[in-house]
C-alpha cells in the first residue's frame, strides 16, 4: 500500500519533503555542537596558561595557597616573635588572671592570624593544571579545583571577593604589616565572618590584575572573551585601569553596616554592662530573709531620699513597736536612723513614728538605769533629782526615796546653818564669802531636790530654801546700787563748820513745801524731808505715813512694767524707793515690810542681772525666784539671759560643779526655756550613764557599757565623757569577737556600727567587718539565684570587688583578708573561663563576653593592672569599646 502512494508522489513532492528532513537534521547538529563545546572543560597547556582566562575561585585558591607557602617559609621567625609575646603576657606578671588568652600552637597559619580554624567552612584546596591536552577535548586528567595566580604583594593587594557560599558569603582578611620587623597583625578575630563585604576603596595594587566578575572567566590579554551576553571583545582590548572599579551589573555597594577590614579604621561598637544592684532590691531581699537590721542600717545610709525605701523602713520600724521589749542593739540602731527630708505622707508618717520609738527607748533606757543603779547604788542626791524629774519611772521605789529624802535633808540643814551663821559675821574675807555663799548654793539645790520629789503639802523643803536663798541674797554686795540721794530742800549749808540748819522755822511753810512736793508725786523727797522735822513736829508722821504708802503703790506699778529692766532712770527711782521705805525708820513698820516683800522679786532680778557674767549660778537662782515672784516679761527675760549663760559656762565646769548646775536648770528653766531644761536633764543623765558605763567595764560587761558610753554621748555631744574608756571598752569587744559564733559576732559588730561617739579607727574595722560579712551573705543568696546568670555574675563581682576593699580596713588578720581575696579570685577567673569561651561563638555570646572583659577592666577597683590592659585588648579585639 505504501509503494502504491509513493508511486502517486510527484518527484518534485519527494524533492521538496528531502530537503525539509536535510535542514532540519542540520539544525540539530549545529546545536548538539553547540552544548557540547559549552559542557567541555577548558584545559589549559604549560605553554599557554599564562594566556587563559582564571575564574575569581581559581583566583583565591591561588592566592591562598602562594600565601600559605610563603607564610610557612618564614613559620620558624615568626613563630619565634609570636612565643616570645605570648610568654611575657602570660609569664611576668604577678596577677594571677593576667594571662587572659591561650593562642593555639597549632601550625596553621590562620590560627597565627588569629582566625579560629574551627570557624572557618572548608575550601577546596587550590591547584594548577599540569596538563598539556588541546583545549576543547576532554582530559581525566584535568583537575577539578580553580586555577589561580597569587598577586606578588601579598601585604598591600587585597584578596578579590569570593562568592563561594561554602565561605559564607565572605572574604578572608589576611591583616595589614604595620610593624617594621615584619610581624603580621592580625584584626578582630571576628572580622570577616558573617558576610562583611570589601569597602569600595579596596583596590588592586598591582596594575596587570583586573577586578572580575565573580561569574566570569578570567581571561588571557590574547584571548576573546565572553561577556555575560556571550559577545566577543575585541582583541586588542587593554587590559582595565587599576584604579578602575568593577562595573559589573551584579556588583552590589558596600553596606554600611558592615565592619571595615582594618582594625585600626574599624569603629568600635559600645557594650553594655549591668548596673550594681539598687538598695531597694537589696532592701527586699534582707525584708524577705528576716535580716531587720540590714534592711534598717543599708536603707538608712541612702539619707531617705527614696521614696520606696522610706516606705519600706516604715513597715521595718514595726517590728519594735514595744520598746522595752527591744534588745540594746536594735535600741542603738534605731536611735542612729535619721528622719526622712521628702515632703509626702508617707515620708512624715516615718518620722512620726521613728520619733515616738525614740522617745520611747530613750525612756526605757533611762527607766533601766535608775532602777538598776540609781535606786541600787547612786547617791541620794541622785535619787532625788530623777525622782522629781521623772515622777512616772519610780512608783516601786518609794522606801528608798524616802530614806535618800531624809538623808538629803539633813545635809542641806548642817550647809544652810553653818553657812548662815558664818555670813553674819562682818569679818570674812572676800574668799570665806564666797565658800559660804557657795554652801549656801548646795544647800539650796538640794532643798529645791526635795522639794520637787515632795507633795505641795510637804512644804518644809521649800520654806527652808526660801529661808537661805534670802540669806545668800542679803550676802551679795552689788558694788553700783545707788544709795538714797539727800533731796532735803528745807535745809541749807552756812559757811561756819559747813553746819546745816533750817532753811525756814515757820511749820505752815514746811507744810505748804511738803505739800507741793506730794501734789507733784516726789514722795521720796516728802520722806526725807518730813523725816528730818518729824522730831519738832510730830504731827508729820501722818504724811510721812501717807507718803511711804504712796511710794510703795507707786513703786509695785512701776516693777510691774518692763521699764523696771529696760530704762535706767527707773532702775534707779526703784532702787532709791526700796531705800527710803526700807531704810528710814520714820516709815511706819507694816509699810517698810511690805515694801520688803514687793521689792524682793525685784531686788533679786536686778542682783542676777549684775550677776550673769560674774556667777550665772547664783544669778539664775536669783532671776528664777525673783520671776516666781513678779512674773512679769522683764523678769522672764532676765531669767532667760541668766539659764542661757549658766547653760554655755557649763560645758567648761568641772563635773561636780556642771552637775549642780544642771540640776539648778532643770528647776529654773523649765517654765520659760523649755530647750534649755532638756538639755539640763539629757547632760546631768549623761553623767550618770558615763559613770556607769565605766563600772560596767570594769566588771567585765563590755556590751551594755558600750550602750551607756553610746547613750552618754548621744545626749551630750558637746563634752567628751567617755572616749578613751570607750575606745578601750569596743577594742576590748574586738577582741574577744573571735572567740564568739558567727551570729555573736554579727550582733557585736552591729552594735559597734551603730554606737554613737566611738573612736573613728574602731569603728571603720567594725564597719568594714560587718561590711563584708554583710556582702558574703549577700553573694551567697544571689548565687543560688537561677535567672539572669549574666546579670547575677556582675552583681556578685561589684559585691566582692567592695568586700576586698572593705577587708583592707578590717584590722583582720593577713590569713583572713586572704579569704576574702581568693573568693574574688576566683569568680573573676570564673569570669575571664566563660568569656573566653563565648568569645568564639555567636554574636550573642560575644556579646556577653566583651560584657564580662568590660566588667573587669572598668569596674574592678581590685582587679591587677595585666588582668585590666589584657581584658581591654580582648574587648578591642572583640570590636567593642
């Protein structure tokens, strides 16, 4: 059948279809040849090699392999410069954590740059062809790796890009020799990994190599060869400018962000380190293990301006809301706090109660000591006086008061008698005057003792000082009181004898005088004048009668106006007064006696106010009862110049004197200068603490003597009372602590801390101790803390780096500091272990470790100078500052 078609088919048919079947199978030779030229490898001959193209892979392998070679030829003088370096950080140096790095003593010359082989993708070793075979035929012998020729600067021609994704998109950055003696430096280990691009200004040296295409076959000068649209070049092409930049359409800009090559031109990025741990954090943490003292004594030091910590002291302060029920230790600790300076309820709600605490352990303590000592062994005079002072504190002590009362009275009797009795006598001397008024002072302090401790109905203490204070006044010579001025205008001097006689005899003339004189108020005169004629006239004793009462009533109106102790015209009309009613004996008697008692309070006021400078002890008697008397401003401002000079002088006093003064205040001071009289009392109580104090010590109980010591000085801070017992009490402590378990020994030092007027050098050692037993504990709680390990390693080495600092100025043994040193030690090698670790790992971990090298070189006030430079240079290296 099918010849019967061909048979139908024209030759011209048949001819037309041949040559359609030709063309096709023609076509499809062409492009058979054409996939096979472009599936052949192109080989290369020894002949021509330096003529064919190299690919940018057969470039690099070149290269790296020409600067292994070289690198290994000078391996033995480099290897020399690189030991001799590396023994001298880690060797010469006396810290311990100098010798921060281990460089490898592997052979490979990367490690010698300071590359981590271990970080590095595998490379195909680079080869060269040693093949002769014709180019375009197939050769087993070929090789497979690139074919590459190394620049001949290997120092100054950069490594051309490679885009090998087994190199992780990156390039290798061989480092620059800066140095004279050919010692090749190496950049930031970290530097070309994680794909950072050549800059743009990376340019080849040498002007026969051509930047090329990464796809792109290297090509000989002689040769035509292929663009990316596989267009022939013509031959006579020159080769491309050396400081002619690739123009390749694929070539991207150098990102901005990537890391220069250079070490030196590389900007460091800035690291972060972690602050050291707030109080308030601290403050929870010892709130939350019940450690009261520490939240109370670290929260105190930050001066209250938090307004966290004042809140959390506040709920602290509650656990001693009974304070007799509070040890001696947390008393002293609570009388060191301070007040809060913030302007919040909350700040003013402390202090409202950090105030009543106070008082209420001043009182316990006080309580404590009269009961304990007062009553038991101080003397009567001291009974009595904290007995009237603090009528509240001794209601189970009745007997003995009323015995030391008994005892005290008739001490005050044998004074005031002899006393009395010696002043009447017109032949002392200046210096027996003055020891009498002196006797008659004791007496009248302990009659005032003893008066304040009695009921208003005992009222015999107060009639006998009464009694001898208007004795020791009538004893007191005010050298200027002005003396009754002869005013007699009846009466004129002839020049015979210089006799007087009367001016006039008619008595209707002297009365017409005398009444003029009344009209015009001189009732001083009108008693001098009708005195003198009184004899002659008798009928004159009714004005000299009139005239006295006059004067009186005047007299009192006046001292009651503070122009009695403003003016001196006044001063001295009263003081002329007070002479003529009490000086005349023409003055009827109950009048010359009332003026006495009038003008008692007031004679007494004016003797203190001459008196303040000379003897403010008998001046602020003198003003005090002059005041109970008249109770007028001027008084009261006497009485409180006289309490202000007597306070001050008595800093100076001996004690005896100084307590009799105080003691004197208490009384006069406390209706008029409230200050005035607690300070009186907190100085007289701080004598008697001082002295028990130091029996305490003698007997071997050196805690509750530092107490009184501390108490003494609290309350008298002017005066040194106790310093060298207390020096010698604390260091007594110190030195026993030792012999003492850890939780005595935590409360010695918490005592000593908090002690108020203990010797600077005692207290820094026990500060320091309690400092660093306080941090250890402290290191212990945020070790066992699992969060945040980064953040709990650099807490703990602020933490240790105070404690080292802390137990220089511990007076501790060699042996003991050592401890503390050594745990130091060894979280910073802790540290320097880890850092080194993490300094090959990923961008978080290196991180981390330049975190750790920051910590150490910045914040380490104890850390060795080599740890410090060393711990620098690998944050350097790391590419942080």
């Amino acid at each position: 059948m099918e010849e019967q078609q061909n048979e139908k088919m024209s030759p011209k048919a048949r001819w037309i279809i041949g040559g359609i079947v030709t063309i096709c199978l023609a076509v499809l030779i062409v492009v058979a040849i054409q996939l096979n030229k472009k599936q052949e490898p192109e080989v290369a001959t020894e002949a021509t090699q330096d003529k064919k193209e190299k690919t940018a892979d057969e470039q690099i392998g070149s290269d790296l392999e020409k600067a292994l070679s070289e690198l290994k030829k000078d391996k033995s003088s480099e290897d020399k410069k690189t030991a001799s370096k590396d023994k001298t950080t880690a060797t010469k140096s006396s810290d311990p954590f100098a010798y921060l790095f281990n460089p490898s003593k592997s052979d490979d010359p990367l490690t010698f740059l300071s590359i981590d082989p271990t970080d590095l993708p595998d490379v195909p070793e680079p080869v060269v062809s040693k093949t002769e075979d014709v180019a375009g035929v197939q050769d087993d012998k070929t090789p497979n790796g690139p074919v590459a020729v190394l620049p001949t600067d290997l120092n100054q021609t950069p490594l051309p890009d490679v885009d090998d994704p087994k190199l992780s998109g990156g390039r290798l950055d061989l480092g620059e020799d800066k140095d004279d003696d050919d010692t090749v430096s190496s950049g930031s280990p970290l530097d070309g990994i994680n794909g950072d691009p050549t800059t743009p200004d990376d340019k080849p040296t040498d002007p026969d190599d051509k930047p090329t295409d990464p796809d792109d076959k290297p090509t000989d000068p002689d040769d035509k060869p292929t663009d990316p649209d596989d267009k022939p070049t013509d031959p006579d092409d020159k080769p491309t400018d050396p400081d002619d930049k690739p123009t390749d359409p694929d070539d991207k800009p150098t990102d901005p962000d990537d890391k220069p090559t250079d070490p030196d031109d590389k900007p460091l990025e800035n690291v972060s380190i972690a602050l050291q741990e707030e109080t308030y954090d601290r403050l929870i943490s010892y709130k939350e293990q019940q450690q009261i003292y520490n939240a109370l004594y670290y929260g105190n030091k930050e001066n209250l301006k938090d307004q966290k910590i004042v809140t959390l002291l506040d709920e602290m302060l509650k656990n001693y809301n009974n304070a007799s029920d509070t040890d001696i230790t947390a008393r002293q600790l609570i009388q060191s706090l301070n007040q809060s300076q913030l302007n919040d309820e909350q700040a003013r709600v402390y202090n409202a109660q950090l105030a009543k605490l106070k008082e209420e352990i001043e009182k316990v303590t006080r309580e404590e000591y009269v009961d304990v000592y007062v009553i038991n062994e101080g003397s009567s005079k001291d009974q009595l006086y904290y007995a009237g002072t603090f009528k509240d504190l001794l209601n189970g002590n009745k007997d003995e008061l009323e015995k030391a009362k008994n005892s005290e009275m008739a001490l005050a009797d044998q004074k005031a008698n002899e006393a009395a009795e010696n002043l009447k006598n017109n032949k002392l001397d200046e210096l027996q005057r003055k020891a009498n008024q002196k006797a008659l002072i004791e007496a009248i302090n302990s009659y005032q003792l003893i008066a304040n401790y009695s009921t208003e109905a005992d009222n015999e203490a107060e009639a006998k000082r009464n009694e001898a204070l208007r004795i020791l006044s009538e004893s007191v010579e005010v050298s200027d009181e002005p003396e009754i001025e002869n005013n007699d205008t009846t009466k004129v001097e002839t020049d015979d004898d210089n006799k007087t006689e009367p001016k006039v005899d008619d008595q209707k003339e002297l009365k017409k005088s005398l009444d003029q004189l009344m009209e015009d108020g001189e009732y001083i005169q009108v008693l001098q004048q009708a005195s003198a004629y009184v004899e002659q006239y008798p009928e004159l004793e009714d004005t000299i009668k009139e005239a006295s009462e006059k004067l009186l009533e005047q007299s009192i109106k006046d001292m009651k106006s503070n122009n009695a102790y403003k003016y001196e015209d006044t001063k001295k009309y009263l003081s002329q007064s007070y002479a003529a009613l009490t000086g005349l004996s023409t003055v009827p008697s109950e009048v010359s006696e009332k003026a006495q008692d009038e003008f008692y309070g007031y004679r007494l006021v004016m003797q203190a106010e001459k008196l303040i400078d000379e003897d403010p002890t008998q001046a602020v008697i003198f003003a005090h009862e002059g005041y109970k008397r008249q109770e007028t401003n001027g008084a009261k401002d006497v009485l409180q110049k006289a309490n202000t000079a007597l306070s001050e002088k008595a800093v100076g006093m001996e004690q005896e004197q100084a307590e009799r003064a105080y003691e004197i205040l208490t009384v006069t001071a406390q209706d008029v200068n409230e200050d005035i009289a607690q300070t009186a009392v907190d100085r007289k109580t701080a004598y008697g603490y001082a002295a028990t104090g130091k029996d305490l010590h003698e007997k071997g109980n050196n805690q509750e003597a530092i107490v009184y010591f501390s108490e003494a000085n609290r309350l008298y801070p002017e005066k040194d009372l106790t310093s060298t017992i207390m020096k010698e009490t604390a260091q007594a402590l110190l030195d026993e602590v030792g012999t003492e378990d850890v939780t005595e020994q935590i409360k010695i030092y918490n005592l000593l801390v908090n002690v108020k007027g203990l010797d600077e050098s005692i207290k820094t050692q026990a500060e320091s101790r309690k400092t660093v037993i306080d941090i250890l504990d402290r290191v212990n709680t945020l070790e066992k803390q699992e969060q945040n390990v980064e953040e709990r390693t650099q807490q703990v080495f602020y933490y240790l780096d105070e404690a080292v600092g802390a137990a220089e100025n511990s007076g501790w043994s060699d042996e003991e500091k050592a401890k503390v040193q050594q745990r130091y030690d060894a979280h910073i090698s802790s540290m320097l272990e880890q850092a080194q670790t993490w300094s090959t790992g990923s961008e978080e971990e290196r991180k981390n470790a330049a975190v750790y090298y920051k910590v150490i070189a910045e914040k380490g006030t104890h850390v060795g100078e080599e740890t410090v430079a060393n711990a620098k240079e690998a944050l350097t290296e790391l590419g942080y500052k």
